[in-house]
C-alpha cells in the first residue's frame, strides 16, 4: 500500500461512513424499493425530493434528429416515474400542508393533474359541471383534493414575500428564476380564474354524507397492474385509505373559511361566510374530540363532574349513568334540531338499553319504545328509512305511543330555521306512519294531528283521506274546500301594472280572458312576454305564434304555459282547466292546435294517473284513457307539430299497466322508426312477453341487448398533449345510440313495472358482467340466461355508463319496491363486488327477511343459494367477525368444516363470540369449540361450549325431525340477531 492509500484510509476509518443517497432510477430498475425505502427511518432522498426529481425527468423534452425540441414522449419509462411520484404522494397521505411545504406550484399543479388523470376525471369536463354524489369514491376524492389545493394556493400567494438580492454569484441563474416564476404567475392565474368554479365545487361537498377514499400505494399499484379496469369502480376505488365525511368536511370547511376571509379584504360582507365556516370547521374537530374522548373516559371508566356542562356526549353518558332516562328522551329529541350526536351514536344508545331490556330489565321497555321512535324521527328528517324495530313496534302501537310519535314529530322541526326540505322529509314520514298502521283508529289520530293538515299537500292529504274512508266505511271526515287565492276581482281603474301582476297569478281561464282583453284596449304589445318563466314548447312556439288575431295568441300562449306550469307541480285540476278552455278556444280555427291540446291534455291525464300510481293508487286506468293512448300511438296526421314526451309517456304509462301485447304487435311502424321511446317501449314489452319462455325467446331480446349496448357505448378522439401524454380530446355519447344515456336512465326512472324492472336488470347485470370480465364476482339476477355472453365491440362500451346506470336502476327499483327480494338480492351482490361488505351484509339479510316474514319460516333455498351463503360468509370474515363464519358455514348444503374451523382460530374476532355458540346446532364444530378453548385455557368460553353441546335437542341419537327442528330454531334466531346488527 502506497503512503497516500493510506492516508486516505486513515482518514476514511476516522469517521462514519454515510450510505450514499439512492438515485431516482434505482427505483426504475426495482419496484419494491420504494416502499422499502419511504418506511425507512430518515429516508434519503426525502419523499417531496423524490417526487421533485420523478416528476422532473419524466417531464423532460426530447430532442429529435433534427437537433429540435420535442415535448416528452408518453412511453412506459414516463408512466411509471408519474405513477411513483403519486405512490410518494400517497405515502404523505395526500397532506397538502406538507406537499404545499415542500413542492413549488408549478410541481404540486403537475403532481395533482396526474392525480386527475389517474383517477379518471372526465377530461374536457369542468369540475363544477360533475356531480360528485355519482362519481366513484377515489374520483370525487381527487376533484376535492384539487380544488382545496386550488384556493389554498390563491390564499397562500396573497401573502407578502421577503425579496432577496441577487449577489453575482447568482446572477447566471436568474433567467431560471424568471422562467419559473412565470411559470407560477400563470398558474396562479388560471386557478384565480376558477376560483369561484373550486368554491361552488367544494360548497357542494359539504351535502354529500357518505364517506370517501383516496389512492393508497396498494391502488396504484393496482392501476399500474391493469388500467383497462381501474375506470373508478374496481377494487382500486374502494381499497383505498378511507376518509370520513365529517373529517372531509372539517378540512373544507376550513380551506373555505381561508378562501372567504382572503375575499373579504375587497367584500366586508364576506367575512360572514368566513366565520361561518370556520365556526362548523371547530364544532366538527370538536365533535371528533368528543368522540375519541368520552370513548376513552369509558374505557377507562374515569369520569369529570363537569362533563354535562360541556358536550352531548358527556350529557348523554351522565343520563346513562345515573338512570335519569326521562332527560336522555328530552335530549334526543332536541338533537333531533340540533343534529349534535351522530345518528350512529344514538343507534348504538338504544342498542345498549334494548341490551339491558333483553337480559331481564323490564322498565326499561318503554324507553326504548320512545328512543326507537325519536331515532326514526331523525332518520327520517336525514332522509334515511326507518329501522326494522320502528317498523314492528307500529304493528301493535298503544295509543300513547302514537300521541307521543307526534309530539316528537312537532317538537324536531326548528321553526326559526324551517326549510322545504325538512317539511317534505317529515311530511313523508307522517304519510308513511299512516300507511303502516292498522289500526284505523290511530291512523285517524295522525291524520287529524296539525302536523298533518299543514305539512302534506293538498292532493296527498285527499288520497291518504279516501285510503283511510276505504278502510273504515264508519268514520265520515268532512273536506272543507279551500278558498282559491286567484279570485281577484278586475277594476276599471287599475294600471296596466296591477293587471299584468293579476295576469300572472290568475289560474282561471277566464279572469285570465277579460285581463288581456283589458290590457289590450290600454296597450298593443305582445302580452305572453309579461312573465318570463313563461314557457312553451319550442315544438308549438311557431304554431302559436303564428296566429295573425293578437288578443287570441296572446291567451293561447298564457293559457299553455300556466297549465304546463301546473302540470310540472302536480296541479291537475287547475291544469285541466286551462287546457280545456284553449281547446274550446283552438278549436275555432286552427285544426292543428286543437290536436295539439288534446295530445297535451292526453299527457296530462297520463301524468296524473301516474302521480296517483306513485302515491300508492294503484286501480287500473278507466278504459277511456287507454283508448285514447293508442289512439296517439296510432295517429297518422302529417305536419303536426309532436312531443317526443307525449310518446314516451304514453309508453311508459302503456308499460307501466302492462300493455305489452299491444305494443307488440299493433304499434304502427312508423311510429316506431320516429319515436326512440316507441322503440325502446315495443322491445322491452316484446322481451317481456316471452318471460318466462324458451331459448327461442332470445331471439326476441337480442334486439333489446343491441340497442342498449349502443346507448352506453361511447365514441373517443385522442390527442397528444405538450408533455406527449396522449388524452381524451372529445368524448361524446355515440351517435349510434337511439337515445343519449341521460335520457335512457330518465326514461327508465318512470316504470314502475315489477317485470318491466327486473328484466332492465337483468339486462344491465349481464352487461356488467361482460364488461367487468370477473367470474368470481359476478352480479346475479333473474331472466339473466336470455341475453347474449359476449361483445363484439367491447372497447367501445363507456364501462363507467354501465356500473352506473345499473346501481342507480336498481336504487330505483328498490324505492317502488325495498321487498323486491330479487333486487335486493341483486343489490346486495353489487355492493359485495364493490367490497362494501358491511352494506352488502345488510341486503343480503334483507333478501332473507322479506321471503320469510321476518326470519319467522324458512328462508327459501333459491334465495339464500351456497353461492349466496359463501358470499355472507366471505363478507363476514373481512369484516372480522369469525364466529359467525362459523355459524354461517353450517347453513350450507354440505357444512364447511374446513372454514369454520380456520375462522373460529382467529383470536381477533370482532364480533360476540362465544355469544354465538348458542346458534351452533352441529356437534362437529361444537366439539372442536371445546378441544380449542381447552388447549387455550379459556375455561370459560368452554364451559359455554360445553353448555351448547349438552342441550338434549342435539343428541345425535334424536329422530332426524327432532334435529332438524332443532337446526331451524337456531337459524332463525340467528338471523334475527345478524338482522339487528346489520340493519
């Protein structure tokens, strides 16, 4: 060794020695590094460094042959370095302080578009225009992430900055400087531009309850393993890091307030919001606060003598403590204003002393019948359905209890700060009590309660009267016809003002008549103008307009459009006055109008008889309305202005009272190739009508497959971008498609036909299926055999169209019918699919209810299938709760001893466990109870065992009719417990 080799060794031994830093590419070279390497302690590279530099060389130009720049080339390389800086990113659990910390605008404005990009935003759409409630979890996430950075960078570049000289030493790397703090300038001046687009977006946010989920580095490896189906419903939308509505809005609430009191330097009034938002962004963490620490004094069983005085939850535990359950009733019902406690708190009260009541406490049963029913209040003012225990508690009430329901009901309604919404939500919930009482009696006491007379409208309020006169012919309740507010008398002396003022509230046709007359003799100007809301279909505008006598147009056009106005808000009669009165006007001299009335006054018989349909009214149409529906369908008269809403209207309301023989075979053919909705209505009745068939019957419903497979199919144009990423350019629904989907799911959303329903379904459900390419997890539905297995064009199917349309077509299904037990069924599998196993649960066990009357018989075996059963007990053991696993597996046809076993090992169950054994009726799986909690030395929880095992009903030697008596007691009562922690 030479003298310098070891010096230089004398000095490298003389101190530590630092690993050196990983270079970005390793990471290229080895996936698994990354992970390896953000776990680290003190990672070097820091994790804003490594997304600097991913970002950094995937957006470096390309130089071509020509010695030109090129923007970078959308190759694998680029891809990947984009994805890892979003897998760092996500790492930081999306913290914007931290990203906004370490990360320029110009970096973080990049790192967040790939955000967009990966988690399928539509491109070219403009975030306010989305609406967020349908988008998949991960893609609202990414919107509300962008966004919240969106104002937080508007606020953050307000600040003033401290400018530093350039010494000499700098003066080489100012062009740089300057190139990028254009770069920001431009930024900065396309998001203040959408400032008030990212505030509309996230004030929308703040009424969407549910919960959300954001990409994790297990989703995005998820994309990178197959973007194909990463479209934002694949398990890459719900695996990801779950965020809760409350703590979401907590941080929306708060960048808000930011972006309100940056606005009120130049708008005082502003600061009004800003002290708004940042008042619920404080009750929000305060609410979380509260959660974790009364959770804490529980678990610890401390307690301070003060905690009534400061939160709801320490109110609530004190009550609870002391017994004092006339204060817990008075304070659940202020909540019901207040919305303090979080709903699943006050579920989990009632759980706890229904506890108690079962284990013996008998003076608790009248608690938990009023806390049952403050709970359904407030379920129902949050638009939720009431519970199964409300339900059966209304089937024997005591007239107390009635008396009490509505006191409560008046009492949860803020009359300082009443809106529309509430009203009509506890307006529903008063018609549903009524409709679920038998006793006519007390559904009388709640119909002649104020609440009644004052919350639900006129129309609702005399089909709930008649119902209730059916029921009992005895009681005679006496209508007293209300005053009509448009009776204002017409003097000679008013201006033309009052006039007009009259013309717009007059609904009778003719006060209406001798107003325009008068208005015409003061003034010749066009009068239908008078009202801007005013509207005609643009189909009829010429028509009407064309009419030469001034006077005439004028009353034609106002007595159109007030009925129209009537119609929309289900005002039938006043509607059929003022049509009636411009047919006898038209009918003078123009033939084409008065064809156009009688079509507009055939809608409106449909739509009222449709409304009756949806209010529960369900006697067929008079045989006179039917005729005159085919008689539109069948009309040849040329050169008449039509609605295409006329036509589907009369399809559905044809659909609806299952018409479909004539529809079939008797709709002229014409008719059909001009009207989409004739279309779509003459396939569905055909496939309808061979159900339940042969195979032959396929024939008949392929067309109806073609046809929707083309209204969900999209046609794409692409193009390069500068960073060479190749993106959407124009999507657009297909033209091939004879309705746009919009249109085709609001169509749908009009049938109320069981058949009709289910075979739509169906047809989506087969459809998924295809596009989703998962034979694990398949949806189910009935009819499913006659629709074609496969697609020719498959990559031209828009995938996200259908998984949405199929959820949102059975969520309306399920509102017509929530003991539909096939949609529920249906329901069940596609949250299963989904990975919502909690909700999943909960359908399927619905499933069960509906076909065996509350678990009281047998469940049908085509209902709860092996495949049904496997996919409950799939869905408990996510969830964590291996005894029941167990349980479950001894309803299938061949007990799975293998899985019930390997489930009751599990020491993390979350559920009751040895609480369960008493609905273990095979001897196999009890013994093995036994053997394994001796081997644990939980005594106990084996003598529990052993208790189960010992009950002479499970005596091997017993007739096979006394075992299986013993097997079905069991299973209903465990279905009627899981029913009650899942529902």
């Amino acid at each position: 060794m030479s003298a310098e080799a070891a010096d230089r060794e004398a000095v490298s031994g003389s101190r530590p020695c630092t690993p050196p830093q990983t270079s970005w590419f390793e990471f290229l070279l080895d996936p698994s590094l990354l992970e390896q390497h953000l776990q680290g302690p003190h990672p070097d590279p820091s994790p804003v460094q490594l997304i600097i530099q991913f970002l950094e060389q995937a957006s470096k130009p390309s130089v071509n042959e020509q010695n030109q720049v090129q923007p970078p080339v959308d190759n694998r390389r680029n891809r990947t370095l984009k994805l890892m800086a979003l897998k760092v990113a996500a790492h930081l659990r999306w913290d914007l302080n931290m990203l906004e910390k370490g990360l320029t605008i110009p970096v973080l404005n990049m790192l967040l578009n790939e955000l967009l990009c990966v988690s399928h935003v539509p491109p070219g759409v403009k975030h306010v225009d989305l609406d967020l409630s349908t988008l998949p979890p991960t893609t609202a996430m990414a919107v509300l992430i962008y966004n919240r950075w969106a104002i937080r960078t508007i606020v953050l570049s307000s600040f003033p900055e401290k400018q530093t000289k350039p010494g000499p030493h700098q003066l080489n790397m100012m062009n740089l400087v300057q190139q990028e703090k254009e770069l920001m300038e431009n930024i900065l001046s396309v998001l203040r531009e959408q400032a008030t687009d990212s505030i509309m977006v996230l004030e929308r946010a703040l009424n969407i309850k549910k919960d959300f989920y954001i990409h994790t580095l297990r989703t995005l490896d998820l994309l990178a393993a197959d973007p194909s189906t990463a479209n934002g419903e694949t398990e890459s939308s719900t695996a990801g890091l779950h965020i809760s509505a409350d703590h979401l809005h907590c941080q929306v609430h708060y960048d808000l307030g930011g972006i309100y009191f940056q606005q009120g330097c130049s708008e005082t009034s502003v600061y009004e919001k800003a002290r708004e938002h940042f008042r619920m962004a404080r009750e929000l963490l305060t609410k979380r606060l509260a959660g974790y620490w009364s959770a804490c004094r529980t678990l610890t069983g401390t307690s301070d003598p003060n905690e009534s005085q400061h939160t709801p939850y320490g109110q609530i535990s004190s009550f609870m403590r002391n017994h004092n359950y006339g204060a817990l009733i008075e304070a659940f019902i202020r909540d019901n204003v207040t919305f303090s406690l979080p709903n699943s708190f006050r579920h989990s009260i009632q759980l706890e002393l229904l506890h108690k009541l079962q284990q013996g406490d008998k003076a608790l049963e009248e608690v938990c019948h009023r806390l049952c029913v403050c709970n359904a209040v407030r379920d129902a003012l949050e638009g939720g359905v009431p519970c199964v225990s409300f339900h059966q508690l209304l089937l024997n009430p005591s007239k107390n209890t009635i008396s009490f329901l509505l006191e409560v009901c008046a009492r949860s309604l803020d009359k300082e700060h009443l809106s529309e919404t509430s009203k009509r939500k506890m307006a529903l919930f008063i018609k549903t009590v009524c409709d679920w009482l038998e006793d006519v009696s007390l559904a009388f006491m709640v119909s002649s309660h104020k609440l009644f007379n004052e919350l639900l409208q006129d129309e609702e309020k005399k089909i709930q009267i008649q119902q209730l006169r059916k029921s009992s012919a005895a009681v005679n309740l006496s209508a007293k016809q209300l005053p009509s507010f448009y009776d204002i008398p017409v003097s000679a002396s008013v201006n033309i003002s009052q006039l007009e003022q009259q013309l717009i509230l007059s609904l009778d046709a003719r006060h209406i008549r001798q107003i325009l007359i008068e208005l015409h003799g003061m003034a010749e100007r066009p009068f239908w103008r008078v009202n801007s809301k005013w509207e005609v279909p643009v189909d009829y505008v010429n028509v009407i307009l064309a009419i030469k006598d001034n006077l005439t147009r004028d009353l034609v056009y106002v007595l159109m459009a007030k009925g129209l106005h009537c119609i929309s808000i289900k005002d039938f009669v006043h509607a059929r006055q003022l049509f009636t009165a411009c047919l006898e006007l038209v009918t003078e001299f123009s033939p084409k109008l008065r064809q156009v009335m009688l079509n507009e006054l055939l809608l409106m018989e449909v739509r009222g008889h449709e409304a009756g349909a949806a209010e529960g009214n369900m006697e067929r149409p008079p045989s006179d309305l039917v005729s005159r529906v085919r008689g539109y369908l069948e009309m040849r008269i040329h050169d008449l202005p039509l609605r295409q809403i006329v036509g589907e209207e009369c399809v559905v309301f044809m659909l609806n009272w299952r018409e479909n023989e004539y529809l079939t075979l008797q709709v002229p053919q014409s008719l059909v190739n001009n009207n989409p909705y004739i279309k779509l209505g003459q396939l569905i009745a055909s496939t309808c009508k061979e159900l339940p068939g042969p195979k032959e019957s396929r024939r008949t419903a392929k067309e109806l497959w073609e046809v929707v497979v083309q209204i969900c199919s999209v046609s794409s144009q692409h193009k390069r971008t500068n960073e060479g990423r190749v993106s959407l350019l124009k999507q657009r629904e297909s033209s091939l498609g004879i309705l746009p989907r919009s249109k085709f799911m609001t169509f749908m959303k009009k049938l109320r036909e069981p058949l009709v329903l289910t075979t739509l379904i169906s047809l989506f459900v087969r459809l998924h299926s295809i596009v989703r390419d998962d034979i694990v997890n398949e949806v189910t539905a009935e009819h499913i055999s006659i629709w074609p297995s496969s697609l020719a064009n498959l990559q031209s199917v828009d995938v996200e169209a259908v998984v949405v349309t199929l959820k949102e077509l059975v969520n309306y299904a399920l509102t017509l019918n929530p003991n539909n037990q096939s949609w529920l069924c249906t329901q069940a599998d596609i949250y299963f699919v989904t990975n919502q196993y909690s909700a999943a649960m909960h359908y399927y066990l619905q499933a069960g209810t509906v076909c065996s009357d509350y678990f009281t018989k047998p469940v049908p075996p085509d209902v709860y299938t092996d495949q049904v059963l496997k996919r409950m007990i799939k869905c408990c053991s996510l969830l964590n709760c291996h005894t029941q696993v167990a349980v479950l597996c001894q309803f299938l046809r061949e007990v799975d001893y293998m899985t019930a076993f390997k489930a009751l090992q599990e020491q993390n169950s979350h559920d009751s466990m040895d609480s369960f054994y008493d609905y273990i009726w095979d001897v196999t799986i009890l013994e093995y109870l036994t053997y394994m909690h001796h081997k644990r030395g939980e005594s106990d929880k084996r003598q529990v065992a052993i208790k189960a095992i010992g009950q002479t009903e499970l005596n091997s030697s017993n007739p096979e009719e006394v075992l299986q008596l013993a097997a079905q007691k069991r299973k209903k009562k465990f279905l009627q417990a899981m029913a009650k922690l899942y529902f």
